[in-house]
C-alpha cells in the first residue's frame, strides 16, 4: 500500500467514513493525488467510487475523517467556501451535465458568460479552440440532441475546460460508449494533462482505460481500499479481489455472438 503524501498532495482522504444508514460506503479510505497527477479509482458497482467524487466536490461530508482538496481542509467548509473550491476544480458527469436547450457552442461558452470580461468573438475564439481540442469543432451549432453519448463526454470535457480549472474529476467516461469511442475519450483525458497539467481522478471500471491514463489506480472493494499503487504494480498485485478483477478484464468474450 502506497504511503499518504503529505507534500504535493493536492487530494487527500484521511480515514474517511461514510455510511448512509446502515449501509458503510466508505470504510476508513485514505489516499492522496498528487499535483498533476492522474489517479483512477476503481471497483466494482457499489463499492463508494463516485460517493469518493461526491466528497471531494463537497457534496457529501464525511461521517469522519478529513478531505482535502486544492491543498485545503474542506471537512468543515460552508457552501459559499466550497463553490471557491468548485471553481478549482469540475466534475464530468456520466451523462454530460448539458443543457438540451444551448447549442454546443452555448453550452461551452456557460462558464465563460459566468466569468465576464470577454466580449462575443473573444468568447467564441476560445469556444472554437476547446471544441477543436476535443475533436467536436463541427458540432458548435448543433444540439446535445443531435450528438452520441461519446460527443456529449466530449463537449462536457470542453465546458469544464471553459472554467480554467486546476483538477477534473471524471465519472465513469468510458461508460455505454463503444470501444472506439471509449479509446479515443482516453486518448483526450491523456492528452489534457500532458498539455495542460491538469490534475485528475478517473473513475471507471475499464482497466484499459486505466493502464492507458493512470500515474496510479486506487482500487476499492466493499468500501474500503484493498489496493493503491501504480498500473505495473496493480498486475502484480497478490490480493484476490484485484486478481479476479483482472482475471475477468482479460477474458475474451468475442466468441459470446448470437447467430446472425
């Protein structure tokens, strides 16, 4: 088990708990991200993956324990403290989080119109270039309506870009799109922090997708942390739940075809 990072760490769960109800969630998590690193979490359905997400946005509080984010004790923080936080750091929603009734190009431009100080064409000029960096240029004037489920996740990528955050928190990116799609919205989450050094958290349950970003992989089973060290390490890893996770990821399963 990796150690806490107590320099650097711009993320870091310290014994974290959360239950609702009766039901535990989270079990005693402790973790770090550190600067411009990208950590994916991983698990089974269930196991407290996005409730982690929900923590650090400071839409949840934990039962006990302390978080920090953007190297700030938020465990405490009010509303009015965490949306300073918010504009740190952004969340890409499964479903894209956008409004049906903005264009692309409008839904981009939200965060910019939200900051002012930009007149239409300087808005737009960035617009353009955020759509161009995630390959959905040519879609500016359509609908969300009229785009795929791997558009959308891109055009979301480009709004969350629109707020100059340090950190993005991605949930579940790769999920009910195709395997084209799945590694070409890996190629992006690799390429924005290569470029833009951004701090980011994955979660997933698409080992591909994680051997292909992650500086590290936090692996959690019923609610607790069985395992958190880098992809290489991962691989090697003795405990059983990651191995059969493993296990499963390699399986091919082309020949599991209905006849035509």
């Amino acid at each position: 088990m990796a150690e806490i990072q107590e320099d650097g760490a711009y993320i870091q769960f310290e014994k974290v708990n959360k239950a609702f109800g009766e039901k535990v969630v989270l079990h005693d998590v402790s973790f770090d991200v550190r600067t411009g690193e990208t950590v994916c979490i991983l698990g089974r359905s269930g196991v407290g993956k996005s409730v982690a997400l929900h923590h650090i946005m400071g839409f949840l509080k934990p039962d006990s324990g302390r978080v920090r984010v953007a190297y700030e004790d938020i465990t405490d923080y009010s509303e009015a403290q965490l949306e300073l936080i918010r504009k740190k750091v952004t969340m890409v929603f499964q479903n894209g989080a956008l409004f049906d009734s903005l264009t692309v190009g409008e839904n981009v431009a939200f965060p910019l119109r939200e900051h002012g100080g930009l007149d239409e064409a300087q808005m737009f000029q960035i617009v353009d270039g955020l759509l161009e960096m995630v390959n959905v240029g040519e879609y500016r004037d359509q609908l969300p309506s009229d785009l795929s489920t791997g558009m959308k996740r891109s055009v979301a990528i480009a709004r969350a870009l629109a707020a100059q955050p340090e950190c993005i928190l991605y949930d579940e990116p790769t999920t009910q799109v195709d395997p084209l799609t799945a590694h070409l919205l890996g190629d992006l989450i690799r390429k924005l922090k290569s470029q833009l050094k951004l701090t980011s958290i994955v979660v997933t349950h698409d080992m591909q997708l994680a051997k292909k970003i992650a500086d590290r992989i936090l692996f959690l089973h019923e609610g607790q942390v069985v395992f958190f060290g880098t992809p290489q390490e991962m691989m090697h890893s003795t405990v059983e739940i990651v191995r059969e996770f493993l296990t499963l990821d390699s399986l091919d399963l082309s020949y599991w075809r209905k006849p035509a």
